[in-house]
C-alpha cells in the first residue's frame, strides 16, 4: 500500500515539476514580451534567438529552409524555438525539484542566451535590447523556485494528503498562469500599438503622377494561357524574401535617409514627403531572388515608382569609377541592420536603378519595404533591393563586405538569364493533341531575344515569344506542343538580348544564382 502511495505521489509531483518549468518558461516569455515594448520588439527573445539563427545559418541551409517551408520558413523556426524551450522548460522543472537552486539558475542561464542574441543582432540597440530576455528570466526562474518550493514544502496542514502543500501548489501555478497570460496580452497589445503610427502614415500617403510614366505593357506581351504566370504579379502574391521575423514598421512621418560617404561632396538627408516632391520615375521591374533555383518561385514583376537614384549620386556630387570617382560600392542599410552592397558603377550606367516608393500603384506593402527601398534592375535582389532602407554609404568593395557577402555569397551578382514552364505542371496528365506549353523567360536588363522548346531528346524548336515590354521584364511565351500518349521530358532554355544563350550547366544558388535548363516531366493520356 505505502509503496504504491509513495511512487503514485513520486509521479505527481514530478509532473508537477515539470509543469512548474512549463509555467516558468512560459512567464518569462510574457514578462519578456511586455518589457520588449518597452525596448523595442525586435528584442522579445523568441525573435532575437531566431534572428540570431538566421544570421548564423549557413548558405546552404537557408537555402534548404526557403527550398522545404517556402516563405512559412519564418514561422518554422519561432514554432522549432518555442517546442525547445517547452522541452528545456521541462527538464528544468525536473531539476529543480531536486536541485531548487541549481532549476533557477538554468532559468537565468537561457535568459543569458536570449540577451546574448539580442545583442549580437545587427540592428541591436545596445544594453536595452537584453532586459526583455533578463527581466523575463529573473521571473521565470523566481516563479520556479516559488513552485518548486511548494513540492518541496514539509506538510502545511497535518491532515493534508502526501508530504508537501498541493493546494499551495494549485493557488500559486493558477495565479502565475493567470499572471503570465495578462502579461503577454498586455505586451502584445503594446507591441502592435507602436505599429500603429506607421500604418496610418502609409494609409495616409497618396503617391503623385510619375514626371516620368512608364511605357504602357504592349497588349502582345500578355499571352491568354490558363496555368501561366500573369503578367503583372498581385502584391499579395509577389515572392517575399529576406530576414525580419517580424516586419519592419516603419512611421513615414518619422523616417530619413542618409546618403553619405566616399567621394560624396555634399551630404543628403531628406525625408519622405521630400522625397515625394522630387521628380518620379515609375517602370515596369522584374525582380528575383539568387535564391531561386531552376523552375524556382522567387520572381515576381511590378510596376514600380520612385526616385532615380542616379540623379541624388550626381546631386550629392559621386561619380562613377568608370569617371574618376573613388567608391566602387553602394552600402544601403536598412532599419533592422541589413546591408546589402550594389556597384556605383551598374547605378549610375543609365538603367533604371530608383529609390522605390510605390508598386502596383500603392505604396510599398510593409513586407515589400515601405516607406522606401531600392532596385536596380538587372541585379539579384540580395545585391540591389534593400528594403526599409535608411541609409546609403559611398565605400569600396575592398573596404566592406555586405550582410550576405560574409556569408559565402558573391560580391556582385548580375541576374542570369533563365526561364521556366510553368504549364504543364512537372507530373501533369495533359490529353494527347495539342497542349499548350507556357512559361516565362527572364534576363534583366538585357532582354530575352528567344526562347526554346525540347520534347525527350528531339530537336531545338522556338517558341512563340509575347511582346518584349522592356529589357528589365520579365518575358510570356507559349508552345503548341502536339502530344503523343506516354511519358515524356520537356525542356526549356532562352537566349538573351546579347546573342548569349542560357548554359545547361546546373549550378546550385550559391554563390551567385542557380544556372542549367528547366524541365518538366509529364504522362499524356
Ligand atoms: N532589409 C532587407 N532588404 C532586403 C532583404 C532583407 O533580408 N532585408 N532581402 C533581399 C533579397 S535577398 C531579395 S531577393 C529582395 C526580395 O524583395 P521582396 O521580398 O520585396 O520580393 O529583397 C532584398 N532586400
Ligand atoms: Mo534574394
């Protein structure tokens, strides 16, 4: 009898400790939130140990990450954070019950890492940006030794069941629980009111007439072919890449940008509205990402409108190397610390390289960088198209290497041409007849020349191109492909404005953009 007690009460208890770990982990994530918007919430843990990660992860797993969860990748990572720490949070709970101390310390020690994260982010505010993970720890792990110390407590009640205070136990868990909860209500609710501003700024802004419009998308360069990429990519559904866990809000009432540095002979500063009473551009870009592999989804088209940068590099007095000027690089900073670095010379060449306000017709979506970002047409996103933008610095590519740079991607990375069917889909079951094969074919800044199609191991046939809207577009083509019953191989490859035809090589994205020829396999039935 006593023996079957004593392990039923062993059992207990030690389910208990592991819920008063759970319990402490989970006030100091609350308690961290609530102080983070205080500091800033980029500094709340869960985000700066994520963030932590995605700084340090390397090329090719990011790769895989963007590859296996697409843009769900973010929420992975917090999902995989939190599901550790509820396993931590667990074990300490155990350790605590019999080492009290020892539990507590462990609570303090993972708020050191989340501190330790928080500081090393590149945009880190300095100390403030650990008292989220600190002050959070120093709750957790006073509520553990609290609740640990009922377990452990010697009878309060003589006529109380087992060797230690249960309803002790009970009130205090239920308290911090309700506590940790209005904690976390209360930090999020402020969290989101700080966003508040910025998006009432945006909704505020009404973007005025290009100076200069853009050339109207010839009514050719649109093709009529169910399953093949508009045209014009939707905001909503244009590829997003880059490394915030949470989206920059940035208040446009508030926001300057800062061009400066290296041969710059009068510095600049304007902000937003200033920005808006310069003459605009608006052209239609193909962006894409370096990230996209062959037959990838990181491409996307809009109709942008901005400032051309070209004009502030002249006003600010830079020249390009190619006329004297000593910076060969572009350092653009943005809000949350990344740096992304662009050729002086690919800027100032003539091309369309703008300070973008306004895609599709509204202003930049928070997740596309508003207020501002920069594009340069005919370069890869990472080397080009800073978002949340603030500040631009004259330099050298021998004086500084950019966020991605440091980490195994090339210096300078000029898109290459590439293109994609995107109807039939790989492991379609078209019927025999004609099939219409369809797809787009890209190569910034030089313009797509042709396009070709392969059916198994046959002969080079061209396919039908869509109007070329301009060199920076991405462009349509179509195939009718008359298909035979059973298995077969469909390839794709394009030859760009210079004559250069894509190569077959396969290369991976890193270091400077996948390479090799688009395939498709289907069943004709
Ligand atoms: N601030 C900031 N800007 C950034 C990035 C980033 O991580 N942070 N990613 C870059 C990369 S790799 C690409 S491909 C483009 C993607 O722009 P989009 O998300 O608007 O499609 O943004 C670029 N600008
Ligand atoms: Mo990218």
């Amino acid at each position: 009898m006593t023996s079957v007690r004593i392990t039923r009460t062993a059992l207990t208890r030690g389910s208990l400790a592991a819920l008063s770990g759970l319990l402490a982990g989970f006030a100091a994530l609350t308690v961290a939130e609530l102080v983070s918007a205080a500091v800033r919430p980029e500094a709340s843990p869960v985000t700066a140990v994520g963030g932590a990660a995605v700084d340090r992860t390397p090329a090719g797993v990011k790769d895989w990450a963007i590859r296996t969860f697409g843009e769900s990748d973010k929420l992975v990572l917090q999902l995989g954070i939190v599901a550790t720490l509820a396993l931590f949070a667990v074990a300490v709970g155990l350790l605590a019950l019999r080492h009290r101390r020892t539990g507590s310390a462990a609570v303090l020690a993972f708020g050191a890492v989340g501190a330790a994260a928080a500081l090393s982010r590149p945009d880190s505010a300095g100390f403030t940006d650990a008292l989220p993970s600190l002050i959070g720890a120093v709750a957790g792990a006073l509520l553990l030794y609290v609740l640990v110390g009922r377990l452990t407590a010697p009878r309060a009640d003589p006529r109380g069941e087992g060797g230690w205070d249960r309803r002790g136990f009970l009130v205090a868990a239920a308290a911090a629980a309700a506590a940790s909860t209005a904690a976390g209500a209360l930090g999020r609710t402020l969290n989101s009111r700080s966003a508040q501003d910025a998006i009432a700024s945006r909704d505020a802004v009404r973007l005025p007439a290009p100076a200069s419009p853009a050339e109207p998308i010839p009514a050719g360069a649109r093709l009529r072919v169910p399953g093949l990429s508009p045209f014009t990519t939707p905001n909503d559904r244009f590829y997003r890449v880059d490394t915030a866990l949470v989206v920059p809000k940035v208040d446009a009432d508030t926001w300057r940008l800062r061009l400066h540095g290296l041969g710059v002979r009068r510095e600049l500063e304007f902000t937003y509205r200033e920005l808006l009473e310069r003459p605009l551009i608006e052209r239609e870009i193909t962006l894409c990402c370096v990230s996209n592999e062959v037959g990838g989804p990181y491409i996307g088209h809009a109709r942008w409108i901005g400032v051309r940068l070209a004009d502030l590099l002249k006003e600010a007095g830079v020249r390009p190397p190619s006329r004297g000027g000593k910076a060969d690089q572009i350092i653009a900073r943005s809000v949350d610390g990344m740096t992304l670095g662009t050729p002086v010379e690919d800027v100032m060449d003539g091309r369309d390289a703008m300070l973008a306000v306004g895609m599709n017709g509204e202003p930049l979506p928070f997740t596309h960088g508003f207020p501002v970002r920069m594009l340069v047409p005919g370069l890869y996103g990472y080397v080009s198209a800073c978002k949340w933008i603030e500040d631009i610095e004259l330099t050298t590519f021998d004086a500084y290497d950019a966020y991605w740079v440091k980490r195994k991607w090339a210096r300078e990375a000029p898109i290459k041409t590439q293109s994609r069917i995107d109807t039939p889909k790989p492991f379609g079951r078209p019927e025999a007849g004609t099939v219409m094969v369809a797809g787009v074919a890209w190569a910034q800044h030089r313009g797509i020349e042709k396009v070709e199609i392969r059916v198994d191991d046959g002969p080079w046939r061209p396919a039908q191109l869509a109007e070329q809207s301009t060199v920076d577009t991405w462009r349509q083509w179509s195939y009718p492909w008359r298909a035979t019953p059973g298995g077969h191989t469909l390839t794709v490859r394009a030859t760009d404005g210079t004559g250069e035809t894509q190569t077959e090589e396969r290369t991976g994205t890193v270091p400077d953009g996948a390479s090799g020829w688009h395939s498709v396999v289907v069943t004709v039935d």
